[in-house]
C-alpha cells in the first residue's frame, strides 16, 4: 500500500509505484538487465559461487560481490556486453573468447585494478561453456540477495516516476524503520529506481 507523505506532494501513491522488501527472501528481483524472475537454474549458480566464495572468507565474499557487480553495471550500460551475454547463437569458441572483456570491467583501473578472483572467473568460464550466460542478471541478483541476508541487511526499493528528494527519501527510511522488519535487520538500504513510462513499455534507470 502507498501513502502520501505530509509535505512531500510528488511522493503520492502515483508517483510511488512499488516498494519490495527482500529481508530473508532468498530471491527477489530488484532490477537490472533483462530484468525478469530468476530461473532455478540462475539460482543454483548464485547459490554455488555465494557458497564457495564465503568458504574462502568474508573479505572473498566481498569481493567477488564487487567484481559481479561491477560486471552488471558494465553490462547495463554496454549493448556490446549486453548482446554478447544474451545471445544465444555464440558458439562455445565465440564465448570463451568474449570472457575477457567482462573480466576486465572487474579489474578496475589505475591503481585499483586487482586480477579478478578465481570464482567470478569460473562462475562465467562454467556459464559459457553450458551456455547460460543469459542467466548472468538473475544470477548476480540472486548472489546480492543471499549476501544481504548474511549480512542482515534489509534492501528496500522504492520505484517511481521522477527521482525522490532526498527529504522524501530521508522521510521515507525513517518511517521504514519502524517497522518489525526493518528493526529485525542490522542494516536498512533504500534504494530508489526510477521507471518511465513510453506507450506500453516500462524501462526503469
């Protein structure tokens, strides 16, 4: 249910379209490339490398969460990359030979480029060689759900039609932490994505 808050006209039940909590949800789509429902399959490899990377250590686990991350920002910004993971006509050959310059998102420039771990490496060398690259959104968003519920953290985002003053956003992670859940977690991060609206279809930034 959306309210109105008081002194905040544009954060009306029309501008705010939906709010989803992901506290102790083992997957919750929040956005990204091609966005859609996660696929077991997707969830099966979030599952696999989130477990092999906390095996390794917290400071691991971090990591190969910066490096996934960076890799869908780069895709979401990049058709090349983003063609190149959703195509399903690559041969096997063809995809190996495009690993690199995903890898190289994750490395980071200048002073802070550091090899891309052995598990982000063998989560996409195993995807390209079975052919689910395309699952790559689902499988990093499944990743960050399973690392937030590790963490305690309760990830809200808020969707709306224009960008939130921060007064609204600041109003609206107050009135979100008195709530049983948010005061259940360690950690409350609000997000807001803005969605717009082009004839019948719906892209959000």
């Amino acid at each position: 249910m959306s309210h109105a808050i008081p002194g905040c006209p544009h954060a009306s039940p029309s501008s705010i379209v939906a709010m989803s909590f992901s506290l102790l949800r083992t997957y919750t789509p929040t956005g990204g490339f091609g966005r859609r429902a996660a696929s077991a399959i997707a969830l099966k490899y979030a599952t696999a490398t989130y477990s092999a990377a906390l095996a390794k250590s917290p400071q691991v686990l971090t990591k190969v969460q910066t490096e996934l991350n960076a890799i869908s920002k780069s895709i979401e910004g990049t058709l090349e990359l983003k063609t190149f993971v959703t195509n399903p006509t690559l041969s096997v050959k063809d995809r190996n030979a495009g690993l690199p310059a995903l890898y190289a998102r994750a490395e980071g420039t200048g002073a802070k480029k550091e090899p891309v771990s052995d598990i982000t490496k063998n989560l996409f060398a195993l995807l390209s060689e079975n052919g689910r690259l395309a699952e790559t959104a689902g499988i990093i968003e499944g990743f960050n759900e399973l690392v937030a519920k590790h963490k305690g953290e309760l990830s809200v985002t808020v969707t709306s039609a224009a960008p939130l003053t921060k007064d609204v956003l600041t109003r609206l992670e107050t009135a979100l932490k008195q709530s049983q859940t948010a005061q259940q977690a360690k950690l409350l991060k609000l997000t807001n994505k803005v969605c717009h609206k082009d004839h019948l279809r719906l892209t959000c930034d």
